[in-house]
C-alpha cells in the first residue's frame, strides 16, 4: 500500500533559546501520532536529515536581528504554503527587542572584544514585521496544547481555539486567587492574553506577561492602578519592557513612564 | 445537658461537636461536602474533609479591587464574609464536554458521557449566593431549552447555608432584597454566635432528618438575644447601596457620557463576570485529536468583556470597551427583569472587590443617578 501522502512540517529558527520549538519535542505523548500524520521535513534540533521545500507548515521560532534574518526570513516565506510564528521572539522580537530601547553600538563595544566582527540590525522585531504570517502562536515560551492544537487546526483546516482574552479569565477559570487584588502584586495579567495555563498565578507569584498584549490591552489603565499600589514609574516600565518589550501595546505603555 | 429533639423543627443549638458530626454525617451519605478554606491568601470554597479545614479565626477586609484576609481576635469557624467565588464553579464548571464523537464512514458517532458525579453537600452558603443559585436555576431551568446537568447537580445538593452575622464594605443585599437572612433554597441553615456555636434550623425534610441525628440543645435566652443582634449587624454594617430605580432604567441610557468615562478604566479582563455569581456566559469549542477522526465538544465559561464574545457573522458587535461594560451592567441590572423576571444581580459585592482596577456598579449606577436627578421626574 503506497504511504498517504502526509504533508511536511518544518521547524526554523532565528533569534531565540530554543525553548520554543523545544516545546514540540516536549509533545511527548503526542509525538508519535503527530509523526503519523507529519513528515518532519526540516528540523535541525530534532534530526539531520533535511528536506528540501515547499513546506506545508513552517514553525518560525526568533526575532529578525541581522540583515541575514531578513533575506533568510523571505525565503522561509517563499518556501512555506502557511507560516506559524511562535513564541514571544517570533511573535514580538522577545527580551532581545530591549536592544530596541537602547544604543546597540553601545552594547556591542561593551560585550564583544572585536566589535568589527558583528554585523547586526539596531532592533530585534517580530516575524511578521518582515513577511506575512499566517498565525501568531504567543508566549514565552509557548504552550504545548496551544501548539498541538494551532498544528491539529491547521491540519484539519479548522481555526485553532486559540482564545485573545485576558489571563484572569484563565485564573478565575483554574479558580486561582488574584494576586494584584488578595496580595497588592503588580500584576500583568489583566493586559496578558491567556494560554500559559496560569502558571505564575498558580504558584503566588503575579503575571509577567509572557502571552504578550491580550486583544484589547487598557495599558494605561492597569498603569494607573499599580501606580496607586505605589509603583514607581522606573517600576512600571520594567513590568512592561519584558518578553513582550517590543509588542505595540507594551511598547507604548512602557515608552509613557520614560 | 440533655438533647432536643430537631424534628419537629424548632430552632435549636448546634456546638462545634455538633458541626463535626454534621460534616460526618453528610459523608457518610455519600455526599461531597464542599466549605470555606484558606488558600493562597484567601477564603474558597473547596472539599472540606473534617471541621479543622474550616478558616477559624479568619476574617477579609474588602474594598473596590481589594481583598485581604485577616486574623480575628476570636475562632470563629465562618468569620469571612465570601469566598473569593461563588458556588457557581461547583454547579456550573467553567469547563464541561457536552459530547464526544468519533467518525464513522462519512458520518460519525456520538459517544455516551460515562460516570456520575457524587452529590455535593455546600457547607457556608450566604443569602445572597443562595440567591444567586436561584437566579441561575432559572436561567438554566427553561421550559423549552434546560440544562439537565445543572438542575441535575442542584437537586442532588445538600445545602447547609451559614447566615452572615456581618457584612463587609462591598455588600448590598439588603438593598436587593436578596439577604442577609436566609429565607430559601437551604436543608439546613446555621447562624454562627460566640464560641463555634451555631443556632441550627432544618429547612427541608432531609435536613430536619440530618439535623434529628446530631447532638443538639435548646437554644438559651441569650443565644437568642445574640441571633438577633448578628442578623440585625449583617444588615446595618452593609457598606453599599444600589439605587434600582436607576439601575432599572439603564436599558434607556445607551448613550450616557458615563460610558466613556468607565471605559477609561475598565480593562475589559472580564474578572466581573467570572466571580459574578449569576453570569452564565459560555462559548462552545469543538476540537479534534491529529487524524480528525476523533471530536469532542465543550462548554467554556465566557464574557461578554471579550471581544470574540459577541462575534457575529463578519466580525464583533460589541468592539469598545464602552458598549462591553454597558452590555454587562445594563443587562444585569436592566433588561435581564424582561428576560427573567427580576434583576440579576444579588449584591454579593464580588464583582467591586476582585476589579482589578476597583470598578464599582453602586458608583457607576449612583454616577448615573446623579446626572438624573431634575431632568427626570
Ligand atoms: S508570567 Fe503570566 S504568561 Fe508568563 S507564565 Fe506566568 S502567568 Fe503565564
Ligand atoms: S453584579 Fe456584582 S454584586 Fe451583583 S451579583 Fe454579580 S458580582 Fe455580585
Ligand atoms: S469592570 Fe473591572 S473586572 Fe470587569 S472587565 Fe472592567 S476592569 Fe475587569
């Protein structure tokens, strides 16, 4: 009996730690039925054989840093039928885009003993400030079941349940305690979009945000609020220039308590 | 001093002995007993083994977007006023698979849902929550569309209401008529008076029967006299007041500078509707497993502060964060009269408490009101 013809994953990388597209590799329990129904055709941290494009989905894990992510990044384009970008790097140029804040001259001198070697862009930004992409796969890193279900979605050509809302929904779902109102943490979550699987608020410990802006993020207002906890400008700022520094809303927030 | 006899109804006094072995009792019938605990710095409800898992000598302090658990200077086992959500999540979870479904041919195959749930025994419900049980069974006891796994759930639970002897700065039932007395919807209900003492009255037939199994005394004058002054501070220590005649009329008002004004502040995280003990929003989710051939359908709590919420054909009604706050109040407090019969809410005060950013419906409506007065009769 010939093989199904079964369409070809690939996994790429720009920017990053890894974590994300390790995520794939942590589908333990879910690897094998997703190898029956993928050919994992180009994934460099999982194995050396390498197929040659079209793709019919690309994972794309990194932010755009170098004039060499740019050209690779068109490519990744051209060779892929859709284009999932995952994690806050891919999604939002990641805790890297702090560069974005800062004179990356500066820095360059500071860390690299031959500061003439380095060939770098001045910002770290997220995939689709580059190409078109097809779907936006949030966090830092990202969550497994999100992942499994953007790639089952996709596969049965149906719309991942992938919800924009807050991550206190979540909480209130998972019935965890809010911890900017029962403990007066500064609390990132009402502006967070949902999907970590509350994580932070799980363990007492206040969102940091990793999801990125939620669909829409009154910034200003939950700003307002940590400043009546007593935050300092300095403060507030940091709590939004972190994984997501660079995402539109944050951005702006955090670039208003300069 | 010897028992009294509970079964002909008459109040009597329950020690702390006595609310042990009412816990036993309702295990040994089976029953899931879920009560207040102190978890993560604060009151839930959650399953309650023995009497030690109940919160002694804890009280909270509530403001708008503000809870703190404090230590009392007594031990009172239910010296809180709410837990930080309702009894909603027990009757309603926030997730439940209505089907599941495997292909078969071109078609395909629904599967039974296997396992019954054990009844569950609701130790500490207040009025307004009871209230809010009542409201919801409404909604989900519709002639024409029920919801069987609901009114399923409620009419196998055990309810051991526990009446408030306070009230804290976010509580309004007394201005919707929904408490602080205890009048419906409960088998038994407690009042706790000094020293884990508890005046116990059955308020059904199968809690008068529990209630003749346990070790009861006749209440003293005094416990009486104490009953009294509790009900009357859980009354008189309310710290908000909602005007209805306002509230009634907002379905009037969609064009109110009000609006804007909220919606500066309001984070559209949907907190309010979560901890709101009568909401009942969902959505309905339909995933398959990797080869399609497998599918199952669930109900997820829902919002009306997201924007999916209201996607219609083509895209979202409700875009603003204005029309998503006026949506929720206004149906609430509003037209959900002409849809159920009353209002929907039952001034728990959940809502002003756990606002991140302290939203409060009695100011937003009061803020109303104030712009009503003269140019309205
Ligand atoms: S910081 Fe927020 S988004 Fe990140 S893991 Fe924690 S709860 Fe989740
Ligand atoms: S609207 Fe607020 S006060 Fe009214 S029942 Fe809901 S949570 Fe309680
Ligand atoms: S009123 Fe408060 S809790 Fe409700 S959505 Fe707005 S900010 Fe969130």
């Amino acid at each position: 009996m010939p093989e199904r013809k079964k369409p070809k994953l690939a996994v790429f990388k720009f920017s990053s730690c890894d974590g994300c597209q390790l995520t794939l590799l942590d589908c333990e329990d879910e690897l094998l039925a997703l190898v029956g129904e993928v050919r994992i055709s180009y994934f460099l941290e999982a194995t050396r054989k390498v197929e040659k494009g079209p793709y019919d989905v690309s994972l794309v894990e990194g932010s755009i840093t170098t004039p060499h992510d740019i050209k690779a990044i068109r490519e990744v384009r051209r060779m892929s039928k859709t284009l999932v970008s995952i994690g806050a790097c891919a999604t939002a140029g990641g805790i890297q885009a702090l560069r974005n804040f800062g004179s990356v001259k500066e820095f360059i001198r500071k860390v690299y003993a031959h500061p003439e070697y380095i060939d770098t862009l001045t910002t770290s930004t997220a995939v689709s400030d580059h190409v078109s992409v097809d779907f936006e796969l949030r966090g830092c890193p990202i969550n497994k079941y999100q992942l499994l279900e953007v790639l089952n979605a996709t596969l049965n050509g149906r719309r991942p349940n992938i919800p924009r809302h807050s991550q206190c929904m979540e909480c209130k779902a998972n019935g965890v305690v809010c911890r900017m109102v029962a403990a007066g943490e500064p609390c990132l979550g009402p502006v967070t979009q949902a999907g970590c699987g509350t994580l932070c608020p799980g363990v007492n410990r206040a969102c940091y945000g990793c999801f990125g802006p939620m669909e829409t993020p009154n910034t200003a207002s939950l700003a307002a609020a940590l400043a009546a906890q007593g935050r300092s400008r300095d403060e507030i700022q940091r709590l939004f220039r972190s994984f997501n520094a660079n995402s539109d809303a944050f951005r702006k927030e955090g670039d208003s308590h300069g | 001093m010897p028992g009294v006899d509970a079964s002909n109804g008459a109040p009597a006094i329950l020690d702390k002995d006595g609310l042990g072995q009412l816990i036993a009792a309702l295990r040994t019938k089976g029953y899931r007993v879920v009560g207040p605990r102190s978890a993560d710095g604060a009151i839930v409800y959650d399953d309650i083994d023995d009497i030690e898992d109940l919160p002694a000598g804890l009280g909270d302090e509530t403001e708008g977007g503000r809870y703190r658990l404090r230590k009392r200077t007594d031990d009172v086992l239910f010296g809180y006023t709410l837990g930080a959500q309702g009894w909603k999540r027990f009757l309603y979870p926030p997730r439940q698979r209505l089907f599941a479904a495997r292909r078969q041919g071109a078609g395909f195959q629904v599967e039974a849902e296997e396992g019954e749930e054990a009844p569950m025994a609701f130790l500490g419900p207040r009025a307004c929550e009871l209230a809010a049980v009542a409201l919801q069974a409404r909604v989900f006891g519709d002639k024409t569309f029920p919801d069987p796994g609901y009114q399923a759930r409620l009419a196998a639970a055990f309810v051991v209401a526990v009446e408030c002897g306070a009230a804290a700065s976010t509580c309004f039932c007394a201005s919707m008529g929904t408490g602080p007395e205890v009048t419906s919807g409960h088998d038994i209900r407690l009042l706790e008076i000094k020293g884990q003492r508890f005046l116990a009255e059955a308020g059904s037939d199968r809690g008068r029967e529990i209630l003749t199994g346990l070790s009861l005394s006749a209440p003293t004058a005094a416990d009486l006299k104490m009953v009294a002054a509790a009900r009357k501070a859980a009354r008189a220590g309310q710290g908000r007041v909602l005007d209805r005649d306002t509230a009634a009329a907002l379905q009037s008002m969609p064009d109110h500078p009000r609006w804007d004004d909220v919606a500066a502040r309001c984070l559209s995280c949907g907190n309010c509707t979560m901890v709101c003990p009568t909401c009942f929003c969902t959505t309905v989710e339909d995933v398959t497993d990797l080869s399609g051939d497998h599918a199952e359908r669930w109900r997820k709590w829902d919002s009306c502060f997201s924007v999916e919420f209201s996607y219609i054909h083509g895209g979202a009604v409700r875009t603003e964060a204005k029309s998503r706050y006026r949506q929720w109040i206004t149906h609430k407090l509003s037209t959900w009269a002409d849809q159920f019969g009353s209002s929907g809410c039952v001034g728990c005060g959940r809502c002003i408490t756990w606002c991140p950013v302290g939203i409060d419906i009695t100011a937003e409506v009061a803020a109303i009101a104030a712009t009503r007065k003269g140019t309205q009769g």
